[in-house]
C-alpha cells in the first residue's frame, strides 16, 4: 500500500499502472521501463522505499496522535472504536 503511496507522491509521477505493485528492485525496474510511470528520471527502488516508510511512519504518527487525544478526552476503547475502526491496534 505505502508503495503505490510512494509512487504517486514524487512530483513527476504521471498516474496509475497496470499490474501489481512492485515488491523488490527488480520489478519497480521493470515497471519504470515497461510503462510510462514517470515524466522525466523516475526515482530509484531506494528513494520509492524511503518515502513509503516516510508515508507509513506519518500515518502511525497521526493514529497515535488521534488515540491519545481520545484518550486524554476519557474515551474508552470501544469509543473510540466506534468513532475511527482503524485504531484498534494502536489501543
């Protein structure tokens, strides 16, 4: 998921590709040369990683920030799970 994320946030990124989402080197490899990924240099399998780990720890972040808030409002678990489902592992 944080992948696709990746992909798309680089500034030269054209849109979607067809096919799954590359797993290794390799396949973002050849992706980048089978399909009109990017205009201009698209970024390497390093700088595509580095910015979905970048995405998914803001994503933590924020879901961490959204409990203890909650938390500091006195809500319990099933409170808030009412409100954000997508909490539970972070309760």
């Amino acid at each position: 998921m944080y992948i696709d994320k990746a992909i798309h946030s680089f500034k030269n990124s054209i849109g979607k590709f067809i096919g799954n989402t590359p797993t290794n080197e390799t396949e973002y490899n050849t992706l980048v040369s089978e399909q009109k990924v990017f205009s201009g240099t698209a970024p390497t399998w390093t700088e595509v990683q580095a910015k979905a780990t970048e995405l998914e720890t803001a994503e933590q972040t924020k879901k961490q920030t959204k409990v203890s808030a909650y938390r500091k409002m006195d809500m319990t678990d099933d409170e808030i799970l009412a409100i954000d489902p997508t909490l539970e592992e972070y309760l």
